[in-house]
C-alpha cells in the first residue's frame, strides 16, 4: 500500500480505528452557531449585473470601492479581491 499524501495516510488511519472499533466515524460537520449560509442564490438581472446582498458584502468586511478580478474556474468562477 502506498500513500500520496500525508492527508491520505490520516484517512486510512482513520478508517482503521472505525473498523476496530476504536473511533467513531465522521458523519459530516454540524453547523456553526451564528454563522450565515456560506451560498445563496442570485441571479444576473437585466443589465446582465450579478447583484450581491448588501447583507453579504458587509458581513464579508468588503467596502465601496473594492475591485475584484473574476474568472472562470471548474466550479463555475471566481472573484478574488485584488
């Protein structure tokens, strides 16, 4: 058995220890309290503009002003704060 990865190593591990009996598994993550939804829904309007709550540009520490560069990725794009 050979492992690429250090992270690869720590699941096999893992699984392991489940399978003995000696962990329990991950079930996935509980949610964080007082945290908002990390993804919503928005749409391109008329103009062909993709407006962002205001809620969220906030709560993101952006400012009027801020540019940002955008580009195509394999999820879909991605803006980044220049």
């Amino acid at each position: 058995m050979s492992f690429h990865s250090p992270t690869q190593l720590k699941s096999y591990y893992l699984d392991a220890l489940v399978e003995k009996g000696k962990a329990t598994g991950i079930s996935g993550k509980a949610p964080r309290a007082g945290k908002t939804r990390l993804s919503e829904e928005i749409k391109v309007n008329k103009r062909g503009s993709l407006a962002i709550p205001k809620e969220r540009i906030e709560g993101m520490g952006f400012k009027v002003g801020d540019a940002f560069s955008i580009r195509p990725s394999k999820a879909g794009i991605s803006l980044k704060k220049a």
